[in-house]
C-alpha cells in the first residue's frame, strides 16, 4: 500500500466517513461493497483468491461488505458459488470472515435464489419458483413450490444464516430484486398463487417476511439482516414504483430488518436495468429511491446504481437520501476507492466506466471478474498499490500512446525504467480517445487520463504527434521495446482489390475520425458492414444515425452484437431501434459499378436473393483487425527485449490492452515469462541456447521460455 497523506495536510472526514450501528455491529463508515458474482469458488468451496478479492475490499476502506450469493439450500448446487448449507466449508469460511472483520469491515452473506429466472443461454431444468409460468427472458419453465416445500426452504436459509453467524459473518442480505426467487414471489405478474404465498399483498410478502423473522429467531437480535428488494422491475403488471411501496411498507413495518435497498431490472428485456451503463445518467436510481424511502418505516437505506464518484457519495447523504452507499463495480475498479477519496486523492482513483466488462467476463465467458480499470483485481498487492522500483533501471521504448501502451509506460516509468513513449496522434489514448467522442464513451477518458498523469509523475517522456521507424528506433539504442502498434481492420473479401488498394472504402474507425467533428445533418444513407460485433461498432452506427437521413447496419450473421454481454446488448438493441436503424441480417454487400451513383446491392448469404440500397454518401466496414507487427523483425534482429501490447499482439477489447500492458510494464527488464513477450518462430539463430543472455532477453508468445 503506498503511504498515507500527511496528518497535518488531510481533510476533515467526509459523511462517509461517519460510523454507525446496524444490529449493535459498528460500521466504521457508510460505504459498503454490494453483492458481485466472482466466480472464483471452485466446486462449491472457498478459494484463497476469492478471500484476497473480499479482504482487499475490506483494506481499502469499506465498512460493510455483502458477498456473493451463495448456497443455502441443499437444492442450489453451482459449483462457482460457496456451499453454506452443510459443514463442508466450516474452516474457510472462519477463515474468510476474519479476513475481512480484521479490517473492521462487516462480512454480510447474501442469500440468493434465481428462481426460474436464467440469463444464460439455454434454459434451467431445475428451477423453483411461486407459479409454473415461463420466465420472460429464457422461457424457463419451472417447478411450482408447494406451500410445504416453502416453509422447508424458509427453515434452509434460516440455518445457514446461523452457521455464517458461528463462523463470523455480522449477517446477512436477502437478495429479492433483480427478478430473482423473493422478487417472482412479491410480483403479481409472476405469482399467480391463491393459498398463503400468494393472491395479494400480504400473502405475496410472507415468505420474505416469514425468513426475516426466521433468521431473527435464530440468530438473534444482534445479527444484521439486510433487504434488496425490487424498486421497478421494468415489466408491464409486475412491480414498478407505486407496488414497490407498498412492497418496501410491508417488509419493513416489523422492524425487524436492519436496512433496505432497491435495485431494478428484472430476468427480461429489462436486464439491463439491473446494471445501469455510461449510455445512461449517473445515479439512476436515485429520484426513486428518495421517493421510497418514505415507505421504509425508518429503516436505514442503502443508496445504490452507478455512483461511482466520492462526491455523488457525499450528497446522497448530506441531502438525506440515503444512510448507506453501495458501491460495487466502482470498488472492483479500484478498491482503495474510499481511503483515497478521505485522503484527498480523488484524482488518483482508477474509476468505473461502467462498461459492464465485469459482468461479460463473469456471465458471457463464465471466467473470475475482471475489470478493464484494474488489472490487479484479487491480487495479494491490489489495493492502492504502486510498483517497486527496480535495481537496474532500463531504457525503454513504448511505441504506441493507446491504452495498452500507456499502462505500460506508467507500470515501468514508476518502477524506475527511462520511458519514451513514440505516438503517432498528437494526443495519447489512441483508438479509445476516438470512442470517447462516440456516444456513452464519456468515462474511457479516466483510462488514458490516469495512465498519462501517473506516466508523467514518473518521469517518462513523451514524443507525440511522430511516427517513429524501426531504424530510427534501434538507432535509440533502448534496453527494450514495449510495442503497442495496434491493429488494422480487415478489408472484406466482397471488396475488390483495386477498390481496397485505393482505398475508396475506409474501414470504421478511419472514417469516424472525420465524422464525429461532424455537426450539420447529412444527405443519403450511411451503410455499415458489421463483421466485428462489439460495442464500439454501435456507438459508431449510434453517431451516424445522429447525423444521416438514414442508416443502414448490414451482417452476415443471424443477429447483431453476438460479441457483447447479454446487458450490452439489450442496450445496443434497444438504442438502435429508437433510432430506427435499418438492420439487415445474414446479408453482405455485392460490389457493382452502380455504387459509383450511390446505390449499393446486397445478396442474402443463404438464399442469393438480392435487395438495394440507394442514395448512399457513407459506406464503412468493421472488421476483425490483424496485428500491426511490421516493426517486429527488425527489432528481433537487433536482439532487443521485446513486448507485444495491445491489439499488435492480438485484437481484443479494453480489457485485454490494460492487461498487456499491465504486465508489460511490470515484465520488462525482469527476464521472467509473460504471454505479452514475443519471438519470431522461424527467426532462430543457430547457436541460441536456453541459458543463453540472448535468449534470457525473449520469450514466446505463449510465455514459456525457448527451449525450457
């Protein structure tokens, strides 16, 4: 951890910073790390690394910390999650507790149950829920739960709690928002039940109210019981602002609960709510929030939704909004997110893009959260961490001034290394600073601003607005070479050749650097071939139709942005079609001398039938891009160390280009094994040997050392 402000130079403590007690527990402030999915559970059991992700949480300055949901019940068997329900995991859990409580943090468990509701792809075949009636987005259709089997469930989650409670939890959250088990009970739409469960309000309530009182009677009065429950689910006939007070009225009147917070979204077209994206306002629940509060009979409220700045944090409560701030993306991001706030060092938070990367890696990929912000995420030295320097300081070469190339040069300048760094624009943040200008790129400016402040503060240098040349470059004479080169797009093959040589038909990125300066409205159709489906090609398509009389989105697969979370999608979906974009499915182009008068043809790539599109002025294509490595050979010759960063190593998104460069920057003089090295595979000198200096200098690309 890097060293505290100066006592005589920090500021007052914030209303942050206010302790307060929930249940007789103390909370040494008001921030609390909210309930995020890890996946890093491995078969039921606790990891060492999902410890450190939740103990680092606790170090950097949350008060209380909800986790993960786990299994509470003998009938929840995902292997990713933490088994509660038996003894099997007495010790770890011990052991996970102190590791957070030793930082004076509250360790909440979250008890959680789906339900029928599933935003994977496929469908559950062992889903509960009030009424057997399909789920709204997947169409699970689930299993009816008895009256019996609900007060078994009830008694389930109950004992669980008490056995968190004997290994050191302070409590635990009932997880009944998001469309999930709790919430399918509380909404009309999917309760259809006419017994004790269910047929209006009261009964709808009971199974919430009937464990709160369960777990109360287990664990007693010094146990924090926590509620999230369904602010607007975003479904016709379920729960929207006016159900989820009388909802917040009836499961807190008992005053039994210890806190309430309200979350939105639900297992339908409204998912995306549950994580509100930089596509929308700041704080978007919060107008809701103040006017439930009044229904929560005095119980302390958590504020949540994408407040991912500490002054957002201070007004809720200085206005009265709220007693709590749940923040969880924004602690993934930087988990020292509050001690730098309290200490005066906003401006070295790594923040929040809101991106929902975190949520694609843990859902779409089924792989431990990540975060394109924080490369370090569940790492043993992740909070507030700052390299050590190193003993032999080398010169270092950083060729490209992009994202992956500026968490290079900022990781090796503050670990001692001379920095140069080449870039091609007048500007760094490369490919990202031209999506900051797309719409909802607004926060990937804290991406590049961070890397170029912390560059600076460590001495690298700065050579903008230059192309530099492999001669030129090994002329340098540098100890290694970080190349951050990027990638280009690939022309598609309904081009011609001539036509892609002269370069009449620019690829996306190309062309929207003119056209996000563009202010007048546009004459014609602007046409985009999209063979990359990711999230920038939108925002591109989102800019254009902004500008263009219309716009027309053509791909050859079944359905567009299949490279995006399910969450980003929706989003992307639902943007476009206010926009009225024309989206033309399983099609490509057909190149013809009558584009020359603006009309452009297409053929279905199944059927050969054919269509047009007329009065075309913009035609762009996005593409999966091909490293930039021209530079490779040369420098390999030179017998240079060499990185490769970035889309020059392999195109990807921003996660990948923070994560190569991360571990670039900490690689580089260290002669140690990264996937980020590289070495030319028929460009092996005769008399290279394993223990060679020559060979200590490269390594391949798969990161195994040649011939180790």
């Amino acid at each position: 951890m890097r060293e505290e402000s100066n006592p005589e130079t920090s500021l007052m403590p914030s209303r942050m910073a206010a302790p307060m007690v929930l249940a007789s527990h103390r909370l040494r402030n008001r921030v609390v790390h909210t309930s995020m999915t890890t996946h890093m559970a491995r078969d039921a059991r606790i990891t060492s690394r999902q410890i450190a992700y939740y103990a680092n949480r606790a170090k950097g300055g949350a008060g209380m910390i909800i986790t993960e949901p786990l299994l509470m019940a003998p009938h929840q068997t995902n292997g990713q999650r933490v088994r509660v329900w038996n003894d099997d995991n007495l010790d770890d859990l011990k052991r996970w507790a102190q590791a957070v409580e030793d930082h004076d943090s509250r360790l909440i468990g979250q008890i959680q149950d789906p339900g029928r509701g599933r935003h994977e792809s496929g469908r559950s075949y062992n889903a509960l829920a009030p009424t057997a009636a399909p789920d709204d987005l997947s169409w699970t259709m689930p299993h009816a739960l008895s009256a019996a089997e609900v007060q078994r469930l009830i008694e389930e989650f109950a004992l669980a709690s008490a056995r968190l409670q004997r290994c050191g939890f302070s409590g635990v959250e009932l997880s009944g928002a998001h469309g999930h088990l709790f919430s399918q009970f509380l909404s009309p739409w999917s309760n259809r039940r006419d017994d004790e469960y269910g047929g209006d309000w009261d009964r709808r309530a009971r199974i919430v109210n009937d464990l709160v009182a369960e777990i109360r009677r287990t664990c007693g009065g010094g146990f924090i019981i926590g509620l999230k429950i369904p602010g607007d689910d975003g479904i016709p006939d379920s729960i929207g602002p006016a159900e989820a007070a009388i909802i917040a009225d009836k499961l807190t009147a008992s005053g039994q609960a210890d806190y309430v917070c309200f979350a939105l979204g639900a297992h339908a077209r409204s998912l995306e709510l549950h994580v509100p994206d930089r596509h929308g306002p700041t704080v978007p629940y919060l107008k809701l929030i103040r006017s439930l509060r009044s229904s929560c009979n005095g119980v302390p409220v958590m504020a949540l939704g994408r407040i991912t700045d500490p002054a957002e944090g201070e007004a809720i409560l200085a206005r009265g909004d709220a007693e709590l701030i749940g923040l969880g993306r924004t602690l993934l991001a930087d988990p020292a997110w509050f001690i730098k706030a309290e200490s005066g060092r906003a401006h070295d938070i790594r923040y929040c893009l809101s991106c929902n990367t975190c949520w694609d890696t843990i859902i779409t990929h089924n792989e431990p959260l990540s975060c394109v912000n924080n490369p370090r995420v569940a790492n043993k030295e992740e909070v507030d961490w700052w390299p050590r320097p190193v003993a032999r300081p080398l010169r270092v070469a950083v060729v490209g001034s992009g994202i992956a190339g500026m968490e290079a040069a900022w990781v090796a300048a503050a670990r001692g290394h001379d920095i140069s760094v080449y870039g091609r624009a007048p500007e760094v943040g490369g490919k990202a600073r031209l999506r900051s200008l797309l719409p909802g790129g607004e926060t990937i400016t804290s991406i590049y601003d961070y890397q170029q402040a912390a560059a600076q503060r460590s001495g690298a240098r700065f050579e903008m607005g230059r192309t530099v040349t492999a001669g030129e470059l090994i002329a340098l004479r540098p100890d290694a070479v970080i190349l951050a080169t990027g990638g280009i797009m690939h022309a598609p093959e309904w081009l011609p050749q001539d036509v892609r040589e002269a370069g009449l038909v620019p690829d996306l990125q190309v062309a929207m650097e003119d056209v996000v300066h563009l202010t007048v409205r546009q004459v014609g159709t602007a046409v985009v071939y999209d063979m990359d489906h990711t999230e920038g090609v939108y925002a591109a398509v989102e800019k254009l139709a902004d500008l263009f009389e219309r716009v027309v989105l053509i791909t050859p697969r079944a359905l567009i942005a299949q490279d995006v979370s399910l969450v980003t999608r929706q989003g992307i979906v639902r943007r476009l079609t206010q926009r009225k974009v024309d989206i033309l499915t399983l099609t490509e182009p057909c190149w013809t001398e009558r584009f020359e008068d603006g009309c452009l043809e297409y053929v279905n790539v199944y059927s050969g039938e054919r269509g047009q599109i007329g009065n075309v002025s913009f035609l762009a294509y996005a593409t999966p891009r091909a490293a930039q490595i021209d530079m490779v050979d040369a420098i390999h010759e030179a017998g240079i160390e060499l990185h490769l960063v970035g889309d020059c190593r392999v195109a990807r998104g921003l996660l990948g280009a923070t994560a190569d460069g991360h571990a670039a920057g900490n690689a580089v003089g260290t002669f140690l094994s990264t996937p980020t090295l590289y070495i030319h595979p028929t460009k092996l000198r005769k008399n290279d040997h394993p223990h060679s200096p020559y060979d200590r200098r490269i390594h391949s690309a798969t990161g195994h050392r040649r011939g180790a």
